[in-house]
C-alpha cells in the first residue's frame, strides 16, 4: 500500500528556513560572471569577504546575460540580457496609444498582406519617440524603459523648465537621474556667453558632446560614435536606431578642403583664392557642408553637417545574444512561422518540389523568383547614390575565403 504523502510545511510549520534552496524561485539566475555556478551552488558556500570590481561592474569584454536553472524546457535555451536598471512599472500613458487592428498582420491598407510572417502576439502599446529632438534645454532622465516596439531602450525624460515628458532613444549607459540636453536648435547663450563671443570648437566639444545630447554633426569631434542619425538637416533620425548600431565620423569636408587648398595654394606659389576657378571653389564649397560617416554595416557615406545625431551607442548592446527559448514566445513577439521554400510544392515556390532534398540547381531566391541571398541589389546602376562613398560588403551568395 502506498504511504501518503505527507507536506513538508505540515511537519515543522515553526521552523523558518532561511535558505533559499527551499523557497527559490521558479528559475534561478545563472551567475553571468561563472556561469558553471548557480544561486543554489552559492547559498551552500561561505560568503566572500569583498565583492570583486568584474562581479558589481561591467569588466572589459565581458557579456552579462541571464540563464536559467532548466526546469521547463521553454527556459533550457533561454537567454536575456542583464537589465536590471529598466523601468518595472507601465509606461507614461499620454505619450502612447494602442496598437490594433489588421496592420498588426502585415497588411497595408487594402487588407493585402504586403509583409509576411506577421500575426498575433501580445497586446501592445506604442510608444511615441521623439526623433526629432528640436526642443532646446535640459532634460532630466527619470527612468529608462523597455519598448516592446524596438529593441533599443527609451528614456522618459522631463523638461526642467517647461516640465513636459517626452521618450527619447537611451543611448548605451545613460542611467535614470542624468540630464541630457538637445542643441539642434542652437547653442544656447549662456555657453555662447562663457566663450566671450568666440566660436570655439574645442571648448563646444568639451562642454555638449556628452552621450544622450543631440548635437549638429559638424559640431561633433571626429572618433566620435552617434547614433538615431538624420539624413538630412530637416528630418529625424533615421539610421542607427537599433540595440547596439552606431556610427563614427570620420572625417569633415572643412578640414579636407582646408587641407587641399593650402596644398594647392602652397604649390602655386602665393596663389590667392580669387584665382581659383569658380568649378573648383564650387566644388569646395559643396564638399565642406558634408561630413563622412562610416556605419555599423561597413557603408562610409556622406551626411549634411547640418544634420543631427545623439552621442553614444544605441542602448541594449547586447541584445544579439538573445535567445527566445522556444516557438511560442516568437509567437508572442508577433512572428508567425516560416516555411522553407523546399517543403513546398514547385508551383508554391521556385525551391520546391522535386525528389528529396533538393531545389533543383537554383541559386537562393524568393517565392516571386527574385535572388535572395546577401540582399539583392535593385537600384538601376545608372542611378546611382552620390552620398554613398563606400557601399556595404555584399558576397551575393558566394561563399567567403575561411567558410566552408
């Protein structure tokens, strides 16, 4: 006969156990620093005396992630980033609104479905980011929150004098209690002030390129990584706007045409500029307004100094080493599956049909025929794009030297 079983808490309900090997949770944090040890390796063993530097702090090329004791096998996989300094509480209601309705599943406005692998997911709210960063001032971070629209954190920031909140992208270590300040629309007077009246691009570096401030790119020093760049001097930021993208300048039309005419006039000999021709001091005049830019893809291009950028690296840096841990909550995220192309009939797909495993000598291509390995070009090669000074590698299928 088999014994009844019998809880534990009915046995001794006056014995508080302090340790947490009976009350842990239902999973445990995996020490990012060891990951071979866990929470319930570490309640047995005598506590150290100090904490190390790499333990409290971020140490030099070390990647803090979160895994999990596997007890389901939905957490076996699973692994997140540490953020531990994220907003726990809901988002600031006025600055969002509901998403809904069938653009939720990749339809236009027609009810076509003009994106595939779209459906479902979670109920969501989206947040209203401010690309713009036109207001001028100071602006007091008050917490740093998760976006389930993006994968970038976003700051709620306050204005000091005007006390509206607005979202902003975070840039990668700004904290809640930091203030950042946008200077697209100029710099303020206090500062033109201090300079005695004198523009002075060393002591504007030294005084607004801090991480989270907006700033005109012409203002920015050369080296510096930015990001939520604006194409144009009028638009909003547009490029580097996900976790951990970012952009460098490396060099400003000013300086390389300073250099080219004190070549070319030191040349000449005392040659003065009212003896340039006016192709050449056109062409000047139009490579000074640009400043070159080299992105997180390898493209080096050229973006109007006009135009602005926020200083720092897009927040969530580590978020390409997430791992979901299971379908369902892709599913969640709003992705529905895919299917490849081989599973499929040969009138649903260029890959499919045929005999077992094969695509029938095809080189890779998209349900509509269209080459789909590397990103396929389609811009006319008589169209060309002048800001674009080095395009991004693409091996457009072709296997790399060192990749089987």
């Amino acid at each position: 006969m088999l014994q009844p079983r019998i809880p534990l808490r009915s046995l001794c309900r006056k014995c508080q156990i302090s340790s947490p090997a009976l009350r842990r949770s239902y999973a445990q944090v995996i020490d990012p620093v060891h990951p071979s040890t866990s929470v319930l390796d570490a309640a047995h063993a005598s506590p150290p005396l100090s904490e190390p530097e790499d333990r409290t702090g971020a140490a030099k090329g070390e990647v803090k992630l979160r895994r999990y004791t596997p007890r389901t096998p939905g957490i076996r996989h699973l692994i997140r980033p540490l953020n531990d300094h994220l907003w726990k509480g809901r988002s600031w209601k006025p600055l969002t609104f509901p998403k809904k309705g069938h653009a939720k599943g990749g339809r236009n406005n027609t009810g076509h479905v003009v994106v595939r692998h779209r459906g479902g997911g979670h109920k969501r709210r989206i947040r209203t980011v401010d690309f713009m960063r036109q207001g001028g001032g100071k602006q007091f971070v008050e917490r740093i929150e998760h976006d389930p629209g993006r994968t970038a954190h976003i700051a709620l920031v306050r204005d000091v004098q005007s006390g509206e909140r607005s979202y902003i992208l975070a840039a990668e270590g700004l904290r809640a209690g930091e203030t950042v300040e946008s200077f697209r629309s100029g710099l303020p007077k206090a500062l033109l002030k201090e300079m005695g009246g004198h523009v002075d691009q060393g002591v504007i570096a030294s005084k607004t390129a801090y991480k989270g401030n907006c700033l005109k790119l012409g203002m920015i020093p050369v080296g510096t990584p930015i990001f939520n760049i604006a194409p144009t001097k009028d638009s909003i930021g547009k490029i580097c706007r996900s976790a951990g993208t970012h952009g460098i300048i490396v060099g400003k039309g000013e300086d390389t045409v300073q250099k080219e005419m004190i070549k070319l006039i030191g040349d000449s000999g005392g040659m003065k500029m009212s003896a340039l021709s006016p192709d050449q001091l056109r062409k000047f005049e139009k490579a000074a307004n640009y400043v070159t830019v080299r992105l997180s893809s390898g493209e080096v291009r050229l973006i109007d100094k006009e135009a602005v950028a926020t200083i720092g690296v897009a927040s969530n840096v580590n978020f390409k080493y997430t791992s979901l841990g299971k379908a369902g909550r892709s599913r969640w995220l709003g992705i529905r599956p895919t299917v490849r192309g081989l599973a499929m009939n040969a009138s649903d797909h260029p890959h499919g049909g045929g005999r077992g495993k094969s695509k029938g000598n095809r080189i890779p291509m998209s349900p509509w025929g269209i080459p789909a390995k590397s990103g396929f070009k389609t811009r006319p090669k008589n169209k060309i794009n002048p800001m674009v000074v080095t395009a991004r590698p693409r091996n457009q299928g072709r296997r790399r030297r060192g990749y089987a």
